[in-house]
C-alpha cells in the first residue's frame, strides 16, 4: 500500500513537470478563473460569456460571446473549431490591438491567466472537448524580394485577397462585410500592422491566411474547397507580402510633434498628387474620436492622419493624407450600398487658433473657447448633385461655428485607392482679423477634425487629434554664419594677445 | 586623485555629473531631460565645482598650471598651435548651432495635480471640496452588500465611459490614449488617486478638463466635463469603484 502511494506520487510529479513548462488549460483552475473572470472581464464580455456586458454597446468590435463557440483569432487548421488553448491564453496575455481588449500579462500571472483560459473553455463546452489538429507551417519561406514578388502575384491573382483587402492592401472594401452577430466589420488594412489583431510577423499571418477568421468573410485559403486555395509555400509568400505593405514611413512617431513646412520657389500647384510634395516631411498623427461633446462617438473607422506643408513668399499649403475605406458620396449607388445609412460625404478639417499663442494658453483643443477662437478651414467631398467645396468656421466652443468667408481659401481633395489627400491653400496673410496670420519660425498650434461619411460620421461624431506644432522654417538668414565668423575671429584675437603678452613678459625678464 | 591633474579632475567631474544626469532622467526615469532644465543645473555645477577648485590661493594655481604651461612653456609648442587652432573653430561652432533657430517643440510645463479651489459649482450647487465626502463610503461598513452594489454600478458606468482613455485596467492606457496629450491618468500608480481625496476626484470628473485651473493647461486636457453626462450619484459610484478595483484607500482629513 506504502509502495502505491508513493509511486502514485512520482507519477503525479512528473505529470505536473511535464505539464508545466508547454502550457495548457489543464493546468488552469477554472474556479480560480472565475474569480479572475468576475473582477475583470465582466464589464465587456459579461457574467454569462455571452459578450453583453454593460460596456458592449459602445464597443466595435463586439466583445467576443464565448457561448457562441466561434473564436475569431485561433490557429486550429480551417475544418476544427476549437481553438488551442495557447490562442485563448495568448489573446489574453498580449490583448488584441485595435479593439478594446487590453494585454493582462502586467497584471496578472501565467497561472491566472492558464486559470481564466480554463474558465473561459467552459462556456461553451470545450472544457470537454479536444481542439482540433493546428495549421500546418511545413516548411518557413524566409522573406525576400523574390518571396514578396510573388506574394503580391498571387494577393491580386483573380482578386485572391485584393477582393476585400484592396489592390495596395488598405480595405477599401467594395462589398458590405457583416460579423456573425450582424456587426459591421472592416476588412483589415493591411498598411498598418499597429492594428493587426496578432503581430504582423510572418508567421501569425500565414496562420490567418491558413485559418481564416472564423465569424467574419475572412476565408480559409488552406481549404481545398476552395476556388482561392493556396499551398503551404505560396501562403508564406503572401504572407511575406503582406509583411512588406507596412507604410512605416508614415507610422506615428510619438516624438514628432511638429509639421515642419519648407520653403519653396515655386507656386504651389493645385493638385494634392503633385511632385512638388515627394520632399515634403510628412508627419502622421493618431486621431480619437470625439467622445467629449453632446452625441460622442465611439466606433471610428480611421485612427492616424499624415500631414505635410510648404510654403512660398505669399502663400502656405497643408497637405492631408488619411486612408478611407470607403468613397463616402451621398447620391452615387456604389457609396449608398456600401457605406452605413444615412450616408454622409467625407469631410476634413484643419483648425488654427485666429492669434499665434505668446505664452503656453491656446484655445481648447475641441473648437476653442470663448477667450481663443479658432479657424477652422473645412473641406467636403460633396455629393453627386453639388462639387466639393471649402467652408471657413470661425468657432469658439463647440456648438459656435460661424461661417466666415472661404473666398481666399483653396481645397481639393482626390480619393485614389483607399487614400483621400486633400490639400488646402491660402496666402499667408489675410486681411480678416478673424483668420490667422502665418509667420515664419513662429510655432503655430494645428489640429485636425476628419468625417468617414460611411461610418454615419456628421456634426460632432468624427475623429479629431490634439493639438500639434506647425512651423514655417525660416528662410536661410545670414545671422549664424556672421555670429560664429565674428566668435572665431574674437577667440583668435584674444589668443594672439594672450601669447604676445606672454612672450613680451619673458623678453622682461 | 593625487596623480590626476587639477584641471582634467574639474572637467571629468562636470561631464561625469552631466551624463550622470542624461543616465537618470532619459534611461532609469524614462523621462528626457529638457535641455533649459539641464542648462540650469549645469551652469550651478560648474560654478560650485570651479568655487571649490578655486578656494585657495595654491589650489587655483595648480588649478590653471597646465594652461599656463601650455603658453609660457615653449617645449610645449606644438601642443599649444593645435589647441589654439581647435578652440575658435568649437567655439564657432557652438554659437553657429545655438543661433541656427530650433524646431524643438517648445517645452510645455503643467501642473497635474493642481491645488482645487474651496469651493466650486456643480450642477447649479455649490460645494466645499473641504468638507465633500462620498456619501456612499459609509456604506462600507454600515451596509457591506449595498456598498458592493455601488461599485458595480460604478464599474458599468467606467466600462461605458472612462475605459476609452483611461483603460480597462484603469492603468491610463486605453484605446485612444496614444492619440492624446497629456495622457490619460494612471489609476493604479502610487501618485495619482491614492493621494488624493474623493472630492478632488469629484471635482476633476465633474468639470473636466475645462474646469482646470490655467496652471495645468485646461485646453489640452481631454478630460470631458461629466456633469453634462453623468448624475451626481454615478459620479460617486464610479468614485468608488476606482478605488476598489485597483485596491487603493482614499486620503481622509484624519491622516
């Protein structure tokens, strides 16, 4: 009997070391994880699982209803529908960018973490269930120029992916995709790895290439089923092309914070495509939608815009660049059955305070105050029946607007592939006291306002970024090169003294 | 310290105090130290350390012995032609860098946690912040089941408000807290509402970022003015959940 029990012992040890170091739910507690659960994940994903808590409403994404058995990020092969416990905890742990599920590995440990992914499995039911086989890599084909040729051959071959994902990648849908709870969802662009669910390494998107995203018209390209189907190696291809689509010169720095505007010869021509601005800086900026006045918004289909400026003696250009999913013109048939209903048109704005702050005061960031009024120079993309068009607003609060005269202002805006640019011109010094007046080397406060006419954005629902620093880089000046001339000539001098005195004390002696 | 001249002991001491500084701030704080700042320290670092140099007589000969050396010595000649050389040229230089104008942002100092006025205005009432307590804190221990309540209540009111910015782990770092500045409040940190007292927080989600004294610049402040959203009563709850969910206690007038 001794003998047993200490046998039964050893076995149970080296279960629990075998267990340990790869990780799964087994080893989790669910009791555990439904104290954890309760605490932390109820306010979204709900008491029962099933997504509907209190925060879900204002939420798009959707949180995930775990009842439904459908896990959208998982890297079980395309005909199972358990996921691997490694996904349910690598979810948790990491979080899922671009939604509002945060990483928990700061605040909680890998046993809390293996207990809720244990808890998580009972809703619906997969505590008692095997996960099916997981994707097959077979064999990594490392990135290379010749991998990403191909890749992109075979991302536009009879519309493989650029279907929904666009021809250069930026989900500029041309069909309606809906979630399997009916929510709207937004084919990933692909330009922009901040935003990928998973990493954009390599690996994680073959698996989302292979799997699909069980829930949404994401298709497995590793069913044989399909018309699209891929082999192992020509998914790793496209994966490395997808890899490559990352515009990282035009990912956000958090550090700049200033649009530095060149002076340039030339006038500046109307078109935003014009190659006068291939050497202009750009500078990209996050924007968050407006959830501090009367009728917020939570659900923004667009988080950075690109900001670029020159300037002439007489007049200053700002360049937008944002990418829009959708060509938002109300009355045009591929808008309507495409954008959300009531469609409205796409609008930008530029807001300037009306004086150059002196000291550290600026106007509120969201349309000034009653003490600083802002400017704000507003482009729409106007409809099938009426042009596009420029307004100037002259505000201060929100709810003011006033319309100023926009005579002396210039927008023109072109939608190409997924991307609005839109450029804005006006001379630099107006006769209006209710309108800026640039000056060189001076910092201007800038912000931007931005309207997804698709996305039911109107009025205050829009996205917006605080404020940021415009500068006119001063015409090279002669001022530092004769300061340091008149420094080096001062230093020599008092140098030569220095030694005659020296050498005129020892002649003394 | 015996063998090493006075002269080169000055100069390590300053540029070891400098990097010294740069180590601190931008590496083990995470915090780049602004360069006026770093001015002003230097310039009292190099007067204090030339003040001790300089405090006897021997001491500030020793002290300038190898410059004079460097003129009066003609041995040392060569030496003196490269330094005299070298010298105008950095000197140019600096003031070449220092007149060329800046694209540095300027540097924008504010108070976070500014003192609150006495008394302040909500929702047309006036009240004395010196005086406001939770009415719900008291629930704690007279009614522990309805107390539970009130912080869920308060959870489902932060979930659907206050997660955005401020997070869901109440860390500050919520889905749009990239795009704002300054950033949103950490909630968990030592330094923000553990010491504070709940009327201060009354005061700070009441009226908002506008509500702020001009000391900590109420028009960056993202902050919404909750009164227009939120009723007396949710503003306490969410009070109290704060504190509960990151296991923080509120600073009292007792303490």
């Amino acid at each position: 009997m001794r003998l047993v029990s200490k046998w039964l012992r050893i076995v149970g040890l080296g279960c629990l070391l075998m267990g340990a170091p790869s990780g799964y739910a087994a080893d989790g507690s669910p009791e555990n994880g439904e104290e954890i659960y309760l605490k932390r994940c109820v306010g979204c994903h709900g008491v029962d699982g099933d997504g509907l808590g209190p925060g879900a409403e204002r939420l798009l994404p959707p949180p995930r209803d775990f009842t439904s058995g459908m896990f959208k990020i998982m890297s079980t092969a395309f005909d199972g529908y358990i996921p691997q416990d490694q996904d349910i905890f690598k979810m948790i742990k990491l979080g899922m960018p671009g939604t509002a599920m945060p990483g928990w590995q700061d605040i909680l440990s890998e046993q809390e973490m293996w207990d809720l992914v244990a808890y998580i499995k009972v809703f619906p039911g997969y505590d008692e269930e095997e996960p099916g086989a997981a994707v097959e890599y077979v064999e990594q084909v490392p990135s290379s120029e010749d991998s990403i040729a191909k890749g992109k051959e075979l991302f536009l071959e009879d519309d493989r992916c650029s279907e929904c994902h666009g021809e250069d990648g930026k989900g500029n849908a041309i069909k309606r995709l809906l979630g399997d709870n009916g929510e709207r969802t937004w084919p990933r662009n692909l330009t922009k790895p901040w935003t990928f669910r998973h990493s954009n390494n390599p690996k994680d998107i073959f698996t989302r290439i292979s799997v699909g995203i069980p829930g949404t018209q994401m298709p497995s390209f590793a069913d044989p089923a399909s018309k699209k189907v891929l082999t192992p190696e020509e998914r790793w291809h496209v994966a490395n092309y997808v890899q490559s689509l990352a515009k990282t010169s035009e990912a956000v720095n958090p550090e700049n914070t200033v649009i530095k505007a060149a002076r340039v010869d030339q006038a500046i021509p109307d078109d935003p495509y014009d190659e006068i601005w291939t050497d202009a800086l750009p500078s990209t900026f996050f924007m968050v939608p407006q959830i501090i006045a009367e009728n917020r918004h939570f659900t923004p289909s667009n988080d950075t815009i690109t900001v670029r400026s020159i300037y002439t003696p007489t007049e200053i250009g700002i360049l937008l660049e944002w990418d829009d999913r959708t060509f938002s013109q109300p009355g045009d048939e591929d808008s309507e059955k495409i954008g959300d209903s009531p469609l409205y048109e796409d609008k930008v704005a530029v807001q300037l305070p009306v004086t150059i702050p002196t000291g550290m005061e600026k106007p509120y960031f969201v349309m000034g105050d009653r003490d600083n009024a802002v400017n704000l120079w507003r482009w729409r993309g106007g409809t099938t029946s009426e042009p596009e068009a420029v307004s100037q607003i002259s505000a201060t609060g929100v709810g003011t607007g006033v319309e100023l005269d926009a005579e002396g202002l210039m927008g023109r805006g072109v939608y190409k592939s997924g991307t609005w640019r839109v450029l804005f011109k006006r001379s630099l010094i107006t006769e209006s006291e209710d309108e800026l007046q640039f000056r060189e080397g001076v910092f201007i406060p800038i912000a931007f306002f931005a309207w997804d006419g698709s996305n039911g954005e109107s009025g205050t629902k829009h996205i917006l970024s605080t404020w940021y620093w415009l500068v006119l880089e001063s015409s090279s000046s002669s001022v530092p090169f004769l300061g340091s001339l008149l420094a080096l000539i001062l230093v020599l001098g008092l140098e030569f003294l220095w030694v005659r005195s020296s050498s005129l004390q020892e002649e003394n002696h | 310290m015996q063998k090493i001249p006075k002269l080169l002991q000055v100069v390590l001491i300053v540029v070891g105090v400098y990097f010294g500084f740069v180590l601190l701030f931008d590496f083990i704080l995470g915090q780049v130290i602004p360069s006026s700042l770093l001015n002003m320290y230097m310039f009292f670092i190099v007067a204090g350390v030339l003040a001790v140099y300089t405090a006897t007589e021997d001491g500030t000969r020793e002290l300038v012995a190898p410059i004079k050396s460097l003129v009066e010595d003609p041995s040392k000649k060569k030496t003196r032609n490269i330094v005299f050389a070298v010298t105008p040229v950095a000197v140019a230089l600096f003031v070449y860098l220092q007149l060329v104008p800046s694209l540095e942002a300027p540097l924008e100092l504010r108070s976070i946690h500014p003192a609150p006025p006495s008394t302040v205005k909500i929702y047309g009432k006036r009240f004395d912040l010196r005086t406001l307590v939770n009415p719900y804190r008291k629930l704690e221990e007279e009614d522990p089941e309805e107390f539970r309540a009130m912080v869920e209540a308060g959870a489902s009111i932060y979930i659907q408000n206050c997660h955005f910015c401020h997070g869901d782990k109440l860390d500050g770092q919520g889905p749009y807290a990239a795009g704002l500045n300054p950033v949103p409040l950490n909630f968990q940190d030592v330094g923000t509402i553990a010491q504070l007292q709940e009327s201060f927080l009354f005061w700070r989600i009441a009226t908002g970022g506008p509500g702020l004294p001009d000391e900590a610049a109420p028009w960056i402040s993202s902050m919404p003015v909750w009164q227009e959203f939120l009723t007396e009563e949710e503003i306490w709850q969410v009070i109290l959940y704060l504190y509960d969910y990151t296991g923080r206690r509120p600073r009292s007038w007792e303490e």
